[in-house]
C-alpha cells in the first residue's frame, strides 16, 4: 500500500510492520509548509510495483531497483566508508568501528541516490543493506561476461584480484530486516539528491538551529579539575585572549561515574556558584554524563521498576520509552543541573561497544519493561535520551545544544552534535560529509597531537563542523601548550608555546568570524532541510569527480574547505564548477577541476563561491561580545549572491522559527544594501556592517 | 529433551530445530569404540534444568550456567582473541577480520569450560554467544556493588573506566540463534577440559591423519609460473638441498580465475607429464582453485541447475548440498587433477569477505535449489566443499591433504589446513592455539618477512603448527634470496642470501626431524581426540597463568614451543608444572613458573618434558628419504614417557587405523626397548633407531 503523505514523500508499507519504529516515535511535526515550497513532484520517484518484498525465516526482504549509473550515500555516520555503492552494510549500534561493515555510533535505515531520491526503512532492527553488491545469476541470463580476469591473466596482488568482482556489479538493493515480518519504506523524492536530503530533514521537523553560543568555542577540561581548578582555568582562557564560549566538565563532577550516581562530587561544593561565576565570564556549562544509573544514585530505586533487565557498568539502564523512567531522570537532573543554569550535557556511552577489550552496554536480547528488547532500545537509545532532554528544557523555557554517541533517523531537530573516542584524523573529516546524508551532525573533536602542526590542522578540520570542540579530558592544561600527554600532566609546558597559542589562536578567531554565517546556514537547515556542513556530491551530483570525494565540505553554500589531514605539506583538491576564490589571497580559480597546492600555507585551505557577499564577524573572545555583531563584509565578483543573516531575541530561549529577524545583506552594483527580510521588534542585538570589501 | 548419545555426549532438544543442522549433515561415524576408553562420566556435567530456553522474534534464546571460576575457550579459529570469557562473538563466517567480533574463516558454535565440558549449538545460523558479558539486574537483587570505580575516583584513560565493568561480570552464559525456533544441544562431558575436546573430537570421528608427505615441507610458487619454471623451481630445491615435499600451483595453472574455469592453462601443456615429472623427484603437487564457475568452464551449463541465485566474482555457487553439484564438480575434477596424480588442493575463498575494500562472496538471504539460504551456506560451504573432496580421493583410492578457508563443526576428520590472508605474526601463532579447541586444523604461513630474522621466526613459529608452508605466490625467487618483493621479482637477490638459506634450511631441518613425532601425534589426535597442537591451558587448565596463554603451542604431550613473534631478543615464557628441559642446551628447568630468555639465541625456543624418549629423524630433503626413518632418539632424565610411532604401509592409500603398524619406544633404566604394539606385514617401510642419547 502506497501513500503520499506529504509533498514529494510517499509511505510504502510491506507485510506487517513491528509495532515499534521510528516514524512511530518521532515526537516532532513535519514541517508541511517549507516542504510544500520545495519543487513539485508528481510521481514517487521509484515504481512501487518495482519494489518487492518477501518474509523469510530471516526476517523481511525488501528488493528496490538501482540503476548502473546511480550513487548511493548515507545510512548515517559511516567513519571508514562514503559512497555506499557496491558495498554491503548491516546497521548496528557501536563505538569505535574499527571494520567497515556498517557498524556505527549513530546508523541510520536511510540512504540517497544521485538520481534524486532518498529511501527510509523504518525499522529499529540492526538491517543489512546490500547497496548493489549482490549479483543475481539471472541478471545475465545465466552468463556474466564481466566477470573474471582476462583469460590467461594472473596477478599478483589481492587488490586487482578483488575488483574483477565490481565490473560484475549488477544493481539492485537488498535490505534484509531481521526477525520482522513487515516493513514501511519512506521515499522521498528529489528532483535532486539534495532536495531528498531536504524533504528527510523538513520531513524529520526541520534542521536544528544551535543557539549562537553553541558555535562558538567549546573546551573540556581535566576530568578531576575541581570547582576551584576549572573557574582558574576557565579565566585563563579570558587572561590569554583564547575564545571561548562553552566550558565542558567531565565525569568527576559526580561522586560515581561507570556507571553514574548523577550526584555533584565533593569536588565541586557549590555548582550553583560555579555556573553563575562562569556565566558571568560569558561561559556556558557543559555536563558529562551517562544514564546508566549506580546503586549509590538516589535515583536508582525509583528507577529499578523503569529499567531493563540487564545491567550496564554494573548500573541500571532506564527504560526511556517509559514516561516514568523519563520523569525520574529528567526532574533529578532539572534540581540540580538545570535550574542552576547548566546549559546542556554531553550524553556519553549510549551507543555500546563490542570492539574493544571489554565489550560492555546492555545485550540485544533483553526485554526492557515497555516491550523493546536490547536491539530496538540499542537503536533507540541516544534518540530517546536527547528528545528527553530537549524536552527538559523547552518545559523550562531554555534552550540547550549539546553533545550525544548515538543518533538514529529523524535527528535533523535535535540539538545534539555526535562525537567519537576514535581519533583518526581522515575519518573524523569524513564524517562530516557521510553524516550530512541522514540528518545528523558530527564534531571532529580535538584533544592531543602528534606535533604543533598537526593539532593546527586538526583544529582547522572541526571549523568545517557544527562544534569546534577542544576535548582536553585527561590533560591538566591546554594540548596547545604541549601536545603530549604525560609531559602536559607533568605541567612541562613547550618552551614555544606561546608561538603554538598564536596559531591556534588564528584558528579559533576564524571560527568566530564565521559564527554569523554559520548561523545563517543553520537556519536553512531548519526552513529548508539544507545541511550546513556537507559532501560536494550533495550540491554536485552530476560530476563523477565528486562521487567519492570525502575531504573536502560544503559550508553552508558558498564556501568551500578542504582540510589538511595530518602534516601534509601539498594538497590536491576539486573545484566544483563555476569559478571559486581562494579565501586568504582573493586568488580566482576556474572551476570544475583538480587543483594542486603545490606548498601549503599554515591556513586551512578555503575557498569562496564567486558572486559571494559574505560577512566575517569581528574577532571576538565570546559570541556575547560587541565584535561578534560588527560584521566586515566581503563581496567577491559581481556580488550576485546575497546572503540571510539571523537574529535572534535570545540565545537562551526555545528557537522559534517565527520569532527571528532577518536580514538580507546584497550587492547593489555599487554599493551594499542591509535591508530585513522579517524584523521582530524584541531583538535583543542585531549586525551592523563596520566594513565591506570588494574581492 | 535430554538423550545420552555416546559415552559422556548428552543432547537436549530445546524448541524445534531447523530441518538443516551441522549435525544431520556430518557424514562420518562417531568413534564410539575410543570414546568408550575415555572416563566414565554418568551425569551430565550441566543440569538440564539449568539449560532454559525462549523464543523470541529475534530468533532462539538459550541460558546456560557459568561459575565464576569458569575459563571459556573455542568457538572456532578466533586471530583476536583467545580466552572468550566476559566476550560477546557473532559467528559471522568472514575472512580477514579485523574486528574481534566472532567474524572468522571458521567460527564453530563450540566452546569448552576450563570446568570440564563442552557445548556444541548444533546450528548453521550466525550465532551470538554472550560468554558472561550480559549482567542481569536480578542477579544483584537490583544493586551491584562492585559496579563502577571507587567513588570520588576519575581515571584520565579509557582502559581503566571500561574495566570497571569486568568486576561486575555476572556468570551466564546466553546464545541466540537468529531466525530459529528451537536448537539442540550437544554437551560433551570431561572430566576434564582436554577430554571434552576429546569427545567432541572423536564424536566428530576423530582427528585426520596426514599422509607423511604432508608433515614435511610445503612451497607455494609464483602464480604465473609455466610448467618450465616450475619444474626448474623445484629441481633448485633439490640442488640447492633445501627440503620440500609438496609444490603447490596458484591461481595461473587456470585458463580463468576470479571465476574459475577450472581448465589448464596453455602455461601448463601437459600437466600429467609435469606431477609425474615432479612425483619422479619426490615432490607432490597441490593446486589452488575455488568453486565460483566461470561462464567459459566446460561445466557451468551443468552446474547452472544446481547453483545459487547469486554470483559470485561472476561465477556461479554452485549448490553442493545437492548430489548433482558435487557429481558434476568431482567428475571433472578426478579426470583433468585428480588422475594425473595431483594430490590434493588449496580451496580458497569459501569465505568470503564484507571487510575488504570490495565486498564479495553471495548474499546470505539468496536461497539455493537444495532450500538452504546464502547464511546457511556460508557456514557450511567449506566444509561441503572438503568432504566432497575427501570422497573424491576415497573413491579413487586415494588420501589427499589440502589447504582450506572455511570450515565449521565436527571438522576434526577432514584433511584440509585452514590458512589465511592476514598476516600478523602474533595472531597467527594465536590461531593455532584457538583452532586446537574446535578440531581445526590452522597454518601460520610465510610468505615475505620485513628482515632476514623476521622471516627465520616467522617459519619457526611454522614449525609448531599441522602444515609448515611457504607461499610466495607472488614472488619469483625464494623469500630467503630476497623478502623483499619489488627487488625479489626483479631477480635483485641479496647479496648474502646463501648465508640465509643456510638458518632457514636449519628451521626445515628442525621440522623434518619431528616428521615422526608429529605423524604420532596425529594418530593420537584420530584415536583418542588429542589436537596435536594446542594451548597449554588444554594440559593444564587448573594453572590461571595458562588462562591467557596464547602464544606458547603444546605439541604433542611432551614438547612445548615459545615462538619468538617478530624479531625480538627476549623472551619470557611459561614453564607448565614439572621438570622442563630446553630442547637445544640440554638445561633443565623447573617448572610452574615464568623464565626469561635475556638473550634469545637464533633457534625457536622449545622445551621437552623431561622423561620424555623423544625420537627425531635425520634431516632429510623428504620424507620418502631413507634418513627420514632413521631415528636418532633422546631420553631425557628417567625415559619414564615411552613414545608410539606410527608406521603405515603407503602414505597415498587411504588411512585406516587398524591397517597401521604401532611402535613402541621406552626406555628400560639402561636400554632403548623397540616394540611393536601392533604388526602388519604389508608395511612399505619403517622406522630404524639409528643413534640412542640419553640427556
């Protein structure tokens, strides 16, 4: 049976579907009105009668068509792989993958094609999508004249051996659902993969905006820094002229952590002051936690009736599709976070590992009280942990952003950022570009380095991200003034490393300057379901060269960066076509080819869409300071794009899409214009234009 | 449902099994005659009422008791990890794993208890086994009090807060079977753990036994190779007396390969005349294939019928639970290798991979013409394929002894050798020892080696291993001449390799010496179920420093070898309770307790339970050699340990264990005592003690 249900996306259900899946839970309402603006589209993008479904001992087979020349991407934060075409991806929860075989913090059932369309399989379970790697024997009537070798060919390395297999590539996906006896599909239509992208996301509720603190600078201290230690340090920070506008503590703030008390330690006597002390500073607070919840907790027992039945870190594990376990969690931490001023929670380990030494969360199979069992909860439960506190706050009038390890589909309106222990550097750039596909946001985090240069280009990569996130929880003072981990504990600080703060200091200064249109590409995101930060294929579908190009990220649509993974010193990128100027010397390259950066210079490598207005605020310690608002702008070539800045009434308070300014900044021939599109009267500071520059 | 089933083999039937079950498919006999011999056991070493059981729709789920105190081992050939307790493993067959999840070439749903039992889960579905690592909430009546770290106590490393966990570890063990509605259970009692692998072993129908030949040394050549050069290859070998008895042909002997036409390349213009050529110099040859048909062999149009519906690298899968498949597949086998007198294969690729960079192998929800599905046959595949194999050499007379990728349960009586393409050194001195506990059989071969002394380590570690194999299918001269493969193929030897050959003719020589004590080993291993290489926690698991022993190797009961992994220059090891004598210097050490090697000298460190009447042949260039059964026999301290060789009349018939001489040597306080056990005068040849030191 097949559906539209909303403009351009149509429900198809198979068999009878589980009772328990994420379109069910979605607590958030599709966002009709900008869906309604995308193009029309009249027919579902795939034949439903080409769509064909069968119940085996398995679980449920769903067969969808593919042609030879499509390309897929998504089915969520995929760390070892991109284009998803040809290979075979079974979507289970887990930390740290180490093998590309679709395990993931955060896998969501929906990919996209270039030739415009994106599917969702509603379901919770861990289901393997075989993206056109399967090959039927009677696709070629029997014979598969692109198979093998030539004849009388032996080689000698595994590699060519291996892709013999892939000019054999027949097309097809398979997605097998395992234990279901039904599923629903949601296709969405384009024309464009971008504008599948955009229907997912605005079906999903539209794009989350951070507030305007959130994309500021955020740094996370030593895990044992005391009340005392980390109002020193955080003043620091002001002292030595370092942005930053979120302080992040870790576990020791509780009295017992793995599993949690969710109780403030000794170490910290009067939280209360410290958060308005920092406030003060114009730092918002971040707490670490878990949910898994320790004897000790006072929680714990009105939780033991909410929580399954098997123990994680040897603490309970609510059961948040209990309204009971969610009220019990929520207004413990309303008391004592919340309500003293904690702006938000980095929600730790709700994804599980069976990766590393000791595998530890919960099992697959138990049954939680509301009926999940470990697999559907394991999918669920970084989902349900953030809709839960994006609800505490929005009881409470506030806004929050944050950080979370798991995501599943619908995330686009969260406010959480996901983030990972492993810490390669060409992986955590490629997940910006595969997270972008499904809805989900990723921080390439830094935390140490294996010289000056690398933690530059570390901090470079995470400026093309939605949270530029210094994550220093086991090192006593900032990875800037020594990079290694015993000597920095040790407090045997590099004998340069004000030279090392200077050029981390250019890094975050960047950052701040690109808060205003970062904020304005977040607010596409929540009107139009356009990802701020994205793969080129998103926008350049059409161009084989961006097919599997996963170092380089669309910012929002106009600049364009391509980071330096590691210490490299040339750099070879793809101009997307049209012409681009380089950011740093106004240097105009013709588009649509490859470029050499025959000798890297120590920026990160960005480029500017010709036709550009784009303002850069003023270099600022915080996103609350004057400079923040004064914007320099810059206007490249004929000036033909303009650009919508936001404004809002107040970084605190609950987004409202209805309740912001907008201003329009535009190049007149000769001069430009700030006109407001929409303009509230309850605006608490809006921009104003100190400079401008024609490029 | 409880049933004795054999002496100390119990199996419970829980809920309805699958109609395809590893158990209704082994076709050899339980050797109930030697189970008999084994201790009387009358109750079953676990309380069937313990066992429970629940259908779920996420498949079968069975809960079995663990004590705290219980070690497990098993689950088939693991590279990443040993000791499975505290573990969870989906036994997902795959090659190459990177990722310590259950993923393995030969996963088998067995595990054994340092307690004295094993259980087999008699099942073809990708098993999940949680061994102890799932901690009920109940278990703690709600509270867990060695859950978490000490409170007020934050660590600054990820290792210290996920072994917080380990304290916590509650004692099941869970197993589920996806997609299943019922499972037996076969329990093999001990007492001890050793014996329960004996049972199961023998329940398998004991332990293979090589033909001699294939106890000596393995070489595997370039892949492109013509029947020339491979012949003039192994001619060298004989003029340059490095030892060898098997040459094995790769992929190029095949006009087609990835699929395979399964045809004689025009490299090869008569291949009768090259095995006879090379059986005239006492070599056996061995040749690479794997199933998947090209469209060009001469046998797809017959196997279309009876294959798969999906290809595989563009061939088919042929379906060889169907009678007609392995018909087709042996009759074309036996004419053009099998009857020109190839001794044997090397099947590859019965695994298949997801890790690699293009996926391969067929889906696991295709369903074959005999009703199993891709799952089903991926565990079965290997094992189809070696038992077809084995009948095909059966039927002519004939015994082979092969190289494999893929096997499962009940695997102890094929005469195939698993092997991988990894190539870690450490996991595969590992690999012996895990595949020990599941009757697998597993080679750690050399193929290149980064240094001289690497490659010398490499092969000593070989030694302590069912087949000693060089395969340098890709390179052109010996790894000896030159490990380094760009210069080895351009003919750039090293200037010093003689000085090379000469320590690695010196590691062949070794394992041509322990020719006889290895053929006695195995016919132990067919006889009484004893693995002829395994981990000392088998002989010794009351000691918890063998809990976690994974890189020192039992071979056969009396000697014990420490392979040096990589090129490092000391070495601690492990001394089993008794008295120990290091096999090179003569020196007796006491054991129970760890010695250091400060200066490892340039022989593999190996050790002889003193007792022991150890018998070595001469070095010999094969084992067809007279020096190959001239012994030079140690009696070590008292000679209390006598030893039984094995003596048979053809080492190319068909082993049968009541057609062999047995021959005892002991020790009588002053003599060597030669005595048969056990006469037959159709021997061909047999052993003479040509030399007696007493040490």
């Amino acid at each position: 049976m097949i559906t539209l249900i909303a403009p351009g996306i149509w429900k198809l259900t198979l068999g009878t579907p589980e009772a328990l899946t994420p379109s069910g839970l979605a607590d958030t309402t599709p966002e009709h009105v900008h869906l309604a603006a995308l193009p029309l589209v009249d027919a579902c993008p795939l034949q439903p009668a080409a769509i064909t479904a069968t119940s085996t001992p398995r679980g449920f087979q769903v067969r969808l068509p593919l042609q030879s020349t499509e390309q897929l991407y998504g089915l969520g934060l995929q760390l070892l792989s991109f284009n998803q075409t040809g290979l075979k991806k079974t979507l289970r929860v887990n930390s740290d993958p180490i093998a590309d075989l679709g395990d993931s913090h955060a896998p969501v059932p929906f990919y996209v094609s270039t030739a415009g369309y994106g599917i969702l399989v509603d379901t919770t379970r861990y289901a393997t999508f075989y993206c056109g790697s399967a090959n039927p024997v009677a696709a070629a009537g029997g014979h598969d004249p692109c198979g093998g070798l030539p004849p009388d060919a032996p080689v000698l390395d595994t590699d060519t051996l291996y892709a013999a297999r892939k000019a054999a590539a027949y097309r097809e996906v398979v997605v097998e659902v395992p234990g279901a006896a039904g599923v629903s599909l949601f296709i969405f239509a384009g024309p464009s993969l971008l504008e599948a992208v955009q229907r997912y996301n605005l079906f999903s509720g539209g794009g989350v905006v951070p507030p305007r603190w959130a994309l500021g600078v955020w740094y996370r201290g030593r895990s044992d820094f005391t009340q005392e230690q980390t109002l020193a340090f955080a003043q620091q920070f002001r002292d030595e002229r370092m942005p930053c506008d979120v302080f992040g503590l870790e576990p020791g703030w509780q009295t017992q952590t793995y599993s949690c008390s969710h109780v403030w330690s000794s170490r910290f006597p009067d939280p209360a002051a410290l958060v308005a002390d920092l406030r003060e500073r114009h730092f918002r607070v971040n707490l670490w936690t878990h949910v898994f919840t320790h004897p000790t907790s006072p929680i714990f027992q009105d939780l033991l009736p909410h929580s399954g039945p098997y123990t994680t870190f040897g603490g309970l594990v609510p059961d948040f599709l209990q309204p009971e376990a969610r009220e019990i969690f929520t207004n413990h931490y309303k008391k004592t976070t919340v309500d003293i001023g904690v702006s938000g929670f980095k929600l730790d380990e709700c994804d599980g590992s069976d990766f590393i030494k000791s595998p530890w969360s919960f099992p697959e199979f138990g049954v939680f009280p509301s009926g999940a069992d470990g697999e559907q909860m394991h999918s669920l439960f970084g989902t349900l942990q953030q809709r839960m506190m994006r609800q505490l706050y929005e009881r409470n009038g506030k806004r929050t952003f944050g950080l979370v390890r798991n995501a599943h589909a619908f995330a686009a309106p969260l406010p959480f950022v996901l983030y990972s222990d492993l810490y390669d550097h060409g992986q955590f750039v490629r997940g910006v570009c595969t997270a972008g596909f499904s809805g989900l946001l990723w921080t390439p985090e830094i935390r140490h380095a294996g010289s000056g240069m690398e933690l530059v280009r570390r901090l470079q990569s995470a400026i093309a991200s939605p949270m530029f996130l210094v994550n220093a929880w086991y090192i006593k003072n900032p990875p800037w003034k020594q990079w290694e981990t015993k000597a920095n504990n040790a407090d045997q600080l590099l004998p340069d490393w004000p030279e090392w703060q200077t050029k981390c200091r250019a890094v975050f200064d960047l950052r701040m300057q690109l808060v205003p249109y970062l904020h304005a590409a977040f607010h596409r995101y929540a009107t139009e379901g356009i990802p701020p930060f994205r793969a080129l294929v998103m926008d350049y579908p059409d161009c084989p060269d961006a097919h599997r190009l996963d170092d380089q990220i669309m910012i929002g649509d106009r600049l364009m960066a391509a980071p330096i993974i590691g210490t490299a010193l040339t750099r070879t990128l793809w101009l997307p076509p049209g012409m681009w100027v380089d950011f740093w010397t106004g240097v105009r390259h013709e588009g649509n080819r490859h470029l050499d950066l025959p000798q890297v210079h120590e920026n990160l490598p960005l480029f500017v869409k010709d036709g550009s207005v784009l303002p850069l605020a003023r270099p600022s310690l915080h996103t609350e300071a004057a400079e923040s608002f004064e914007l320099d702008v810059r206007v490249y070539g004929n000036g033909a794009l303009p650009i919508t800045l936001l404004e809002e009434a107040s970084p605190d308070a609950p987004f409202a899409a209805d309740h912001v300014n907008l201003l329009t900044l535009s190049w007149d021939i000769s001069r430009l214009v700030v006109a407001p599109v929409r303009y509230r009267a309850d605006l608490s500071r809006g921009y104003t234009v100190a400079h401008e520059r024609k490029i």
